[in-house]
C-alpha cells in the first residue's frame, strides 16, 4: 500500500525554499512521485513509516512538519464523498489537512472560524487524522487553517481537495489500491 508524505510549510511565499523533486531523486528506491511544489508526495514501494520520517527528516534542508498517511485512508475518504454535490462558489476551496499524529481531542464538528460575520475556515468533518472543510479566498485564512492545529492539538498540513484526487489518480495509477 502507497503512504503519502505531506510536508507542512514548504515553498511557501519564499520562505523555506525547497526543491521537492532533489527529494524524490533522494528517495528513488521507494518509486516516489512529486505532486506540486508544495511537498505533496506519493511512495509506493514499501517501507515503514518509521525509516521513511527518518530518511525524509535526514534529506530536508530545514526542519518541517511531516505528516504520512495510508492511501487507503484517503480511498476511502473519497468514496464517503465529504463534501456532497452540493456547489461551492469561486471564492471557496475544498480541502483536507492531515494530523502528523493521532489527536487525543475530540472536537465537535462542524467547527467555523470566523471574524465578526464573515467566516474564513469551516471544518465540516475528521476521519482518524484526516480533516476536511472549506475555507475562504482571502489573505487571513491561513491565519484561521492554523487553528486547526489548536484544535486537535496537533501540527495539521492542508492541502485542497483537488491535489487529494490528483494523489488519488496517482495512487491508482500505480494499482497499488487496497481498502482495509
């Protein structure tokens, strides 16, 4: 089974510069796939989580938050279908951050972080250490996506929906697909 590596706060506005594909070539023997500049990753050849954080940890160039999950776990996030049918404007984007461990919180959900009336981040939903929601457009959402990590008192990395379903077509590209 495919782990997928999510690094937290890479390439983000110049700050924490990295080139995610000296990784890949780092990690070759694991027959791993770049998705994007922001240190989205797909391994699939086997290795324990374990050995693989230690290797990630040992080839980046700063420290970083790095968050593994099972491909299995987003499969079947995506066949719980958590956002519905239900049409988004243009100005909101569908995302999922992932926990770089397991939360002892338990939050009650939906969860909406907000400035007077106008919200930035609504946390819809959380399946083990996968969380989903939607959030704003606007400048002061990273701000609010923080708070996440406050919420399930753990570091938290988002990414949006549609790099998931990328790293999902990658996933199944690869036939390496089992659900549990």
């Amino acid at each position: 089974m495919a782990l997928i590596v999510f690094l937290r706060g890479i390439n983000v506005g110049g700050h924490r510069t990295f080139r995610p594909s000296m990784l890949k070539r780092d990690l070759a023997v694991y027959d791993v796939v770049n998705v994007g500049a922001a240190g989205t990753f797909v391994v699939r050849k086997p290795v324990s989580r374990t050995r693989l954080l230690a290797e990630i940890h040992n080839k980046l160039p700063t420290d970083s938050v790095v968050a593994v999950c099972d491909a299995s776990d987003l499969i079947r996030l995506e066949l719980e279908d958590p956002f519905g049918s239900e049409p988004i404007s243009r100005d909101v984007v569908r995302f999922v951050s992932i926990l770089s461990r397991a939360s002892r919180n338990k939050p009650s959900l939906p969860v909406e972080f907000s400035r007077g009336e106008e919200w930035f981040v609504r946390i819809i939903g959380w399946r083990n250490r996968l969380v989903f929601g939607v959030y704003r457009r606007h400048m002061k959402t990273i701000g609010y996506l923080g708070q996440i990590d406050n919420l399930f008192g753990v570091p938290a990395t988002t990414r949006s929906w549609s790099t998931i379903l990328s790293v999902l077509r990658i996933v199944k590209d690869c036939g390496s697909v089992t659900t549990k």
